[in-house]
C-alpha cells in the first residue's frame, strides 16, 4: 500500500457538529411543543366549537358561499338525525327497564 492509497478522513469540525445538534434539539422542540398542542384536549374542544360555530353560520348567514351553506347545512342535518337516535334509543332502554 502507498501512501496514495491511503487517505485519511477529514477530521468534523467540533463546532459544526455542536452547531447541527443545537439545531436537531431546536427542531425536536418545536415538533413536540407543536405535537402537545395537537393533543390538548382544551384545544381540541376549543377547536369543536370554533367548527360548530363555523357550521351554523355557514348555514344561516346568507352571506355565506353557497357550497358552504349546502355543506353546512348537510352536517348539521346528519348530526341532528345521529343525536334523535341516540335520544330515541335512551328513551327506549329508559321505558324497558
């Protein structure tokens, strides 16, 4: 073997590497803190509500585009179908018992 053949490796700048790890933290941070905000359930009710309140104004406003009013509208049809069953079903088990 000659000393062409072999070649040492360049040695990695110490501050480069802090510099990439202080990065890799910051970005893990940021992706947990945005992940801890996804899954709050105060948020996530916040949330709820603001799409609610978001569906009955698509509805009624007659301002409101009319793709949204129909959407809106569909929705809120669908929920108010699901929740008569529910009550239909409670009362049912209700007067069995």
């Amino acid at each position: 073997m000659s000393a062409e053949e072999i070649t040492p490796t360049p040695a990695t700048d110490i501050g480069t590497l802090t510099a990439e790890a202080a990065l890799a933290r910051a970005q893990l941070a940021e992706t947990v803190d945005a992940l801890v905000d996804r899954v709050d359930p105060r948020r996530q009710a916040e949330r709820a509500k603001d799409r609610g309140r978001r569906l009955v104004f698509d509805a009624t406003d007659p301002a409101a585009l009319p793709e949204d009013r129909a959407r809106a509208r569909k929705v809120l049809v669908v929920a108010g179908v699901v929740v008569a069953l529910v009550v239909v079903g409670i009362v049912r088990r209700a007067t069995r018992d």
